[in-house]
C-alpha cells in the first residue's frame, strides 16, 4: 500500500513476475448494469481473465482508499451498495471525505496506470455529446487518455454520442485509434458507424509492437483499441436506429438537457427495447475483455 492507494496481493505478485493483468471498471457495475445482474456480470468478466491466465484488476475507491484489484467483498460492494461516481476530478476529494465510489474510464486509466497495469477492458468510451457545440460536454475519459499510457480496449463510443466529433477531439489531442480487425469505428451496439479508421490490426501482438513503439517515442498519450462486437451479437441496425431516434425526440419533449441527457437516453433505450440493448452491452463487453487478455499477455511475452 502506498499513501494514495491500494494494490491487492494478486495484482502486485502478477506485476512484480511479469504476467499478465488486465484492469476493469467498476462503473460499469454499480451504474450501469442492473441489480443482481451486474454482480454476476462483475464476477464474470473477472473470470474470463483468470481462465486466459490473466489477473483482473477491478478497480473502486472504497472507504477513500482506491482499490487496485478488489476481493470476494469488495466485488460485492460495488454491485450491492450505493456508491458516488468518481471520475479523475472528484479521487481527491473522495479520498479526503472517506467516501466509497466506482471509478470512471477516466479515473481507472488513471489509478491502473500509477499501478503499473498497461491494459484496460471497459465497455465503451465516454466521448463528446450532441449539442456539444453549445454545451461544451466532453467526457473526462478524451483528456485523461491524453496523458495517461494505457490501452483501452472499447467497443467504440455509444451511438447517443457525436462519434464524428469524438473522433475529432482524439486526433487532435494525439490520442491514436487502432481499430481490431476492423477498418471501420464501431458504434457500441453496432459493429459499424459512418467513420473509417486510418490504423487496423489483427493480432494482440501487433497491439503491444504499438506500445512499445508509443514507449519508445516517449509519448504519454493512452492507446485506443476499437473492438466491434461479433456479428451475430450486434443490435438489429434497424430496430437500433429506430429506438435511438425515439429516444433523442423523447428527450427533447422532456426538455431534459446537459448531464441528465445521456443518463436518460440510455435508460430510454433500455426500456425501449425490451431489454435488448442491455444484453448486446454485456456482449459487447465480455468480447473486449477477452481481446483485452490476449493483448496483456501479448505485452507480458514482448516484455520477457
């Protein structure tokens, strides 16, 4: 332990031997998946790492201390307890005040990277939002990466965001966008959006050539991978396309604005689709936390 966080056993033994470890979000657990859905959906993500002979590393601010790698317990209070949402502005204040939080993109890029851990598994990445123009809403998680050397495996940006726009801010901010095994940024529950890719691999160790490479430039800019959900797994694009234009019109009709729009699309979306979409985002996620794992022990083998 040092004075400003935690790294579980598991996770210090793995990163002092060289072997593989992946990091994992915890917002995704305790705002963004159902109860007791997203306990099961916690535990399992955890165990599709340690069947590829990875260690997760879920990552939670409990008790004002971050938490690099948490037990059975701490696993638990994430899905079961009320918990803050903590991007990289509030981890300072939580740990002063003592408070439990689940960690943003943005604040366990951060807490993974001070530990060590180089490759991060989230569902997708936070972006610029519509009407951003005027409001000036950018995620946390475009900045953060610009100075934070990790790769983050994602399935894109939500189609509730302006892709075009967020895909704008990472060029401009040197953030490189590698799409896996595509050619085409994917949209979340789609495989495809409108926008190509300048940079396409196929293979985990390609990714960890690139860090390596981004090392060896000296560069402090985190590495976006673009992992489409399979084929048979994507969202009907129809039906997608239909629920999404209902949702901004419903939306606008509740006057709803600024950081309550995206929470409101999404829980439109949800509800809108029987509960289709939810399922397509635990799809969506377990594909990037095996693609994940195959990229740390990529980099563990470049390494040795």
């Amino acid at each position: 332990m040092t004075s400003s966080f935690r790294v579980s056993e598991p996770v210090a033994a793995a990163l002092a031997e060289n072997r593989p470890v992946v990091a994992l979000e915890s917002t995704i657990i305790s705002h963004g998946l159902p109860r007791p859905r997203n306990h099961e959906a916690a535990l399992e993500f955890e165990e599709i790492l340690r069947s590829a002979g990875v260690t997760p590393a879920t990552i939670a601010v409990l008790d004002g201390v971050p938490q690099i790698g948490l037990d059975a317990e701490g696993v638990r209070r994430i899905a079961e307890d009320e918990l803050a949402k903590a991007s990289v502005r509030d981890l300072p204040i939580i740990a002063a005040l003592k408070v439990s939080a689940a960690t943003t993109v943005a604040a366990t890029s951060h807490l993974a990277t001070l530990a060590g851990i180089r490759v991060f598994a989230t569902g997708g990445l936070g972006g610029v939002h519509r009407g951003a123009s005027e409001s000036f809403d950018e995620s946390a998680d475009i900045p953060t990466l610009a100075v934070t050397p990790i790769t983050v495996v994602s399935a894109g940006v939500k189609s509730v965001l302006d892709i075009g726009a967020t895909l704008e801010r990472l060029e401009t901010l040197s953030i490189p966008v590698v799409g896996y095994g595509t050619t085409v940024f994917p949209r979340f529950w789609l495989r495809e959006s409108a926008y190509s890719l300048d940079w396409s691999v196929d293979t985990a160790a390609e990714i960890a050539l690139i860090m390596q490479a981004r090392d060896d430039s000296q560069l402090r800019q985190g590495i976006v991978v673009a992992n489409p959900i399979p084929l048979h797994q994507q969202w009907d694009p129809a039906e997608h396309d239909r629920v999404l234009i209902e949702a901004l019109a419903a939306a606008d009709a509740a006057g709803v604005t600024g950081k309550a729009v995206t929470p409101f699309l999404l829980l439109y979306i949800v509800e809108a689709s029987g509960g289709r979409s939810l399922e397509v985002n635990l799809d969506l996620a377990r594909n990037n936390v095996r693609v994940a794992a195959e990229i740390a022990t990529a980099w563990s083998a470049l390494r040795a």
